[in-house]
C-alpha cells in the first residue's frame, strides 16, 4: 500500500530553497515577497494541493514589526528617546504594531531570543550599533530589515544614517572662519558607534587637508570615554601646556564635549575666552557656556526608518539604500574669534 506523504509548508520551501515563513506570507497574500517568487510558491500550491488555512476575515490586519535595540542604548536619556518618538508616532499613524527585544553585546543565539515566527513579525529595525555577527544572524533570517544609525558593507538591507563626514566639514569650517588654524579632535573609538564615529574622524582629516590646516598627531586622542575623565585628564596635563597647543578643539559628540569643558574649567581655563569647543549632536547638557555643536535630526531618524522598512515590506526587490541625514551647525557660543 502506498502512502501519500502529507504536503507541508516546509515541503514547498524546501524544493524552492526559500523559508517557510516566505511561503507562508505568500500564499495569506502578505506583502515581502516578490512576485516572481509568489507565482512559483502559488504554482506547487496548486499543483500539490496544499489546504490553505482560514484566516478571520479583518478590517486590515496591522503589519508586526520587531525592533531590536542593544543594551549599550540603555544609560542615553536624549539621543535613543529622541528616536524613538519618531519611531511610535510613526507607528501610531499607520497601524503598526512593535514588539522590542534589548539585546546583550554578546548575544549569539539571535534566533532564539526574537519572536520572529511568521505570526509575529513581518519585518525588522535594527535601532542603533549592533555587533556585525549579531546584524548578519538578523539579516539572515530572511525577513525585511532596516538599521538606523549603522551601517555594514557586507550585510544586505536598508540603511538610515547621519551624514557624519559632511557635518564635521561643517565644525571645521565654522572655526577655519574664525580664524582658528591650530584644531584639535577627540574621539571616543570604544563606544559602540564606531561607524558614525569613525566617519566622524574621516570628515575631521579630509577637511583639515584640504584648508591646508596642520593635522599634529600630538592632539588627536581616539580612547577618551564617557564615564572616566582620567585619560582626557593625563593628555591634556601632558600635552596642552605649552603655547602650542590647539586653540580650537573638535569632539566626536556632545558627551566628550562637555567632558572636555568641564576637564578644562578644572584647569582654570574658560570656554571659549581660553579654548574654543564644538560637539555633535545637539544634546542638551549643564555648561556655563552653551555648547556651539552639529544638531542631528533624531526624531526624523526614527521616522524615516520605520517608513523605510514598511516600503521595503512592499515592495522587497527594490534597491538597497543607504540614507544619510544632513545635520546643521548651531552656534551656541563656545567658539571664540581670534
């Protein structure tokens, strides 16, 4: 006697080397498939004579996004929340309903943790820095996926950035106009944001070379951190005693900014009288003088990723793209005229 095997949705999967979740998506009519593979994944349907499932009747179901986010975003109170705003207004305008994973920087088994069956996520945003294991596993996983604020060469998907390099053209420039020739820069290269900053630090050097202004080495510190003054502290009281230290420093954020000021004042030194002082991103801080800085249009970044992600749900074989977001320079008044 011979026995029928029963036809499954691995089944269809399996001899068209896509995903179950992918066939399921197109034979319930769901957008992330493309229609190529729609009419193949429709074709062994009909031929094998797979039973659909019945589904309630709805209005419009709403389309079921998971956005992960590392667990370094955590101590930030401005930057993150700031995304995230644009990111649920989004939300709440367009019936989208978002589920949260927090990942841990050594996460590895990225499957388990994230409620990614076909029932609970048509497609992913990846909110800040992730690991580049971490953001291959997601982007493996065959589901659409955008990432705000990273970035990575060989991991297909969309992308929504700040245009690093062109904003810090625009510190060096403000100060090359008041007449500042002698520019520091101070980054901060054990911070997850390593794409942003290090583009941050390319827009510095390019910049520089081409005004014709001196890049001295002496004054370009890369291991500043967030949460120990100790290193700015060491540089600063080894390098910057002498007549010709830097008049002007450029800093690769707000936070190493203030830092930097406060480890100045410290000194006896006033900003800008003494030293001039640009940061990046805008972010509010406690400071005698307000901070001259790049302002980064974070609540558009949460907004704009969630709408790239639900038009690559709909139409899953457009380009890649990588949007940069411009920023603008606001002068606050720490940078002096010499």
């Amino acid at each position: 006697m011979c026995t029928i095997k029963k036809v499954t949705l691995d089944t269809i999967a399996h001899e068209l080397g896509t995903t179950k979740n992918t066939v399921s998506r197109a034979i319930r009519g769901k957008p992330g498939v493309s229609d190529e593979l729609r009419n193949k994944i429709n074709e062994l349907v009909e031929k094998y004579g797979y039973q659909k499932r019945e589904e309630p009747v709805t209005k419009q179901s709403p389309t079921k996004v998971t956005m992960v986010c590392s667990d370094s975003m955590s101590r930030d109170t401005y930057f993150w929340p700031s995304v995230m705003r644009g990111i649920f207004d989004y939300s709440a305008k367009n019936q989208i309903v978002i589920s949260s994973v927090i990942l841990e920087m050594t996460t590895n088994n990225i499957k388990d943790m994230l409620p990614l069956q076909e029932k609970h996520c048509d497609g992913i945003l990846v909110v800040g820095a992730l690991p580049d294991a971490q953001f291959a596993s997601i982007a493996e996983l065959c589901i659409p996926v955008v990432a705000i604020d990273h970035f990575n060469d060989f991991t297909k998907g969309d992308y929504i950035n700040i245009a690093n390099r062109n904003g810090m053209l625009k510190a060096v420039d403000f100060l090359a106009e008041n007449g500042h020739r002698k520019i520091g820069f101070i980054n901060n290269e054990s911070a997850s944001y390593t794409f942003s900053f290090a583009r941050r630090y390319n827009g510095y050097v390019k910049r520089m070379e081409f005004l014709g202004l001196e890049i001295d080495p002496r004054f370009v510190w890369h291991d500043s951190s967030y949460y120990s003054h100790t290193y700015l502290q060491e540089k600063f009281d080894t390098l910057c005693t002498g007549s010709d230290a830097p008049t002007a420093w450029v800093c690769v954020n707000d936070t190493t900014a203030y830092n930097f000021c406060k480890i100045l004042m410290e000194r006896g030194l006033r900003v800008p009288d003494d030293v001039s002082v640009i940061g990046f991103d805008n972010i509010p801080g406690f400071f005698h003088t307000q901070l001259t800085t790049l302002e980064v249009p974070m609540y558009e970044m949460g907004k704009r990723g969630l709408g790239r992600l639900m038009r690559r749900i709909r139409f899953p074989d457009e380009p890649y793209d990588n949007t940069e977001l411009l920023t603008q320079l606001v002068d606050k008044g720490s940078v002096k005229r010499i």
